[in-house]
C-alpha cells in the first residue's frame, strides 16, 4: 500500500534558457536555446513523490490563465490528486527564470503570483477535505503564516511534517524547527542558523544547531559534495555520485521528496538521505526539472549499480 503524502507549495511554469552566464545588469545576452517546462518546488517536489511511488495529493494555487490549467493538467497525468489547487482569480500563476550555465549549474529569478494568495483559510479548507495523509512536504514558496498553518496542523494529527526550506524570502516560519526533517542547501542553513556553510565541517554544525533547536532530524544538503546528517545518533556524511551534470534544476526537489518518501514509508535516517543522494544525481543527468525526475524503479536500479553506500563521520571524501 503507497504512503499518501501531501505536498503544499508552489505552482510555476518555468522559462528555461540555456546560456554561458546571467546577464549582468545592462547587459543583453542570446541564450543557446530555450524551452517552457512545468515548474515550481510545490509542484516538482509532487511529481518527484509520485514517481516515486506515493499517492500525492497536492496544495496549491494557480491563476485563471491558460498557465494555471497546463500545470494542473500536468500534474493530473501523473496521478496526482489535484483537487485542492484552488484558482485565483485576480493573480497570475508564478513564474519562473531560469538559466542553465554549461556547467550545469542554474541561476533562478521568480514570480510567485497566486502562490503567494494561499492563504491560511485555503490551507485549512484543503486538509478539511483530505482522508488519508502519512506525510506532510512543505516549502516556502507560499505565505509563511500558510507554512505555519501547515506545520501546526500536522503536528496536530499526529504525522510527520518535512520542510525544504526554499526559497527564503523575509523572514522564517515560527514553527519551522518542530518539522520532523528540514533540508536546507549551503546558504539556506546559514540563514536557519545564523552559522556559516562553507565547508563541510562547518556545515556538520549547522546541521547540529538545526537539530539543538528542535529539529528531529537536521539535513544540509552540498551539492556536488553531498549531504551531512545530524539527528539523536549524531553527524554522518553522504558522499555525492559521480554523475555527468546536465541541469541541477531539479535536485533539491528530488532529494527531499525522496527524503520525505522513505521516512514516511519508514526507513531510517542514512537509509533514506543515500535513496535522496542518489534520486537528486539522477536529477541531474537531464535537463529540465519534472522531466528529469526518477522513479523507483530507475532509483532502485541506480543503487543496486553502484553497491552499498558507507556512511561518514567526517568531512573526508
């Protein structure tokens, strides 16, 4: 039987150009190419789950635009529950930008637009009406009065609540440190705890003060260098795959949709920050960020692949 997760978040549809750098202000470039893709964490994070094996049910908000119906089309041929993405009906549906350098690393300009207009009534309307939920993901795409909402409710029934903790705007959440796991990036977990990132053993310390500060169990995720860990049993290191990198658009999504899919089915700690390591290098062999997310299958065979993956202590390779 699949776990039911619930996803609240953002809805975008993405404009994708491929191009050697930003442009810098005045500056006017021509991007190799470009395309329109479904996008959003809310939505990526959706998409990532389902493929992954869960049933999702996704809280959302879109504009009354052509946009707003793609995406949710989008995301109904993924068996996706779409029936609490409400539709705004003066805000257009977000937006985002995003250049893919050679390297493949991205840079992401966004409009949030009707995101921004899930409100705490909507939030609270939505799970009124939802049966079953194992899981609870969360990002901070939507008002973080509406994060709150989302996290006091799941507290209250008793399930877990995981928090991507992206993209930070003003301020935090109230209750973000009473999520069950929160999966910030290098600068996202500097901003949580006021500690700097910028090398792996200062990021083992961040991931310690995430989970001093009640966060069960505390995650900061580096890229190409992996991940570090720190719950009850201490500080472990992923260590990253060695993939070829297309475009790294959609591996933060994958990673904590695949984190949030294996606690919620029940699997430890390392077991389930090696599935997300491994779902999030797989994110990154294609470009595009639903249409380079992993299934179970493909995760599970990717593992099998490679062997065993050894946990560590430290910040050695």
């Amino acid at each position: 039987m699949p776990i039911a997760l619930t996803i609240v978040g953002n809805i975008n549809v993405d404009f994708l150009f491929r191009a050697e750098k930003p442009p810098s202000p005045g500056e006017n470039l021509v991007a190799k190419d470009h395309q329109i893709s479904p996008g959003g964490k809310g939505a990526n994070q959706a998409v990532a789950a389902a493929r992954l094996g869960a049933k999702v049910t996704v809280v959302g908000r879109v504009g009354r635009d052509p946009f707003g119906q793609l995406l949710t089309r989008n995301l109904e041929r993924e068996e996706i529950d779409v029936s609490r993405i409400s539709i705004d009906p003066s805000k257009p549906t977000g937006t985002a930008f995003v250049t893919v350098m050679p390297s493949g690393e991205n840079a992401i300009l966004s409009s949030l637009g009707a995101n921004l207009a899930l409100n705490a009534t909507c939030i609270e309307q939505a799970f009124a009406t939802i049966e079953d939920i194992d899981g609870i993901l969360v990002q901070l795409g939507i008002p973080l009065s509406s994060v709150d909402r989302v996290i006091q409710i799941g507290t209250d029934l008793g399930v877990p609540v995981f928090l991507d903790p992206t993209p930070i705007r003003d301020g935090l959440p109230r209750l973000w440190r009473y999520c069950t796991s929160v999966t910030p990036n290098q600068s996202e977990a500097a901003l949580l705890t006021g500690l700097k990132t910028s090398n792996i053993a200062l990021a083992f310390a961040a991931a310690e003060k995430m989970h001093t500060m009640g966060v069960r169990r505390g995650v900061v995720k580096l890229g190409s260098k992996g991940c570090v860990l720190f719950d009850d049993d201490g500080p472990r290191r992923v260590r990253p795959y060695d993939v070829q990198v297309v475009d790294s658009t959609g591996a933060g999504d994958a990673f904590a949709a695949a984190l949030a899919v294996r606690l919620t089915e029940g699997a430890d700690f390392d077991e389930a920050a090696i599935f997300a390591s491994a779902t999030a290098a797989m994110a990154c062999t294609k470009a595009g960020a639903q249409s380079s997310l992993p299934t179970r299958q493909q995760v599970e065979s990717f593992l099998s692949r490679r062997g065993k993956r050894k946990m560590l202590t430290s910040g050695a390779r």
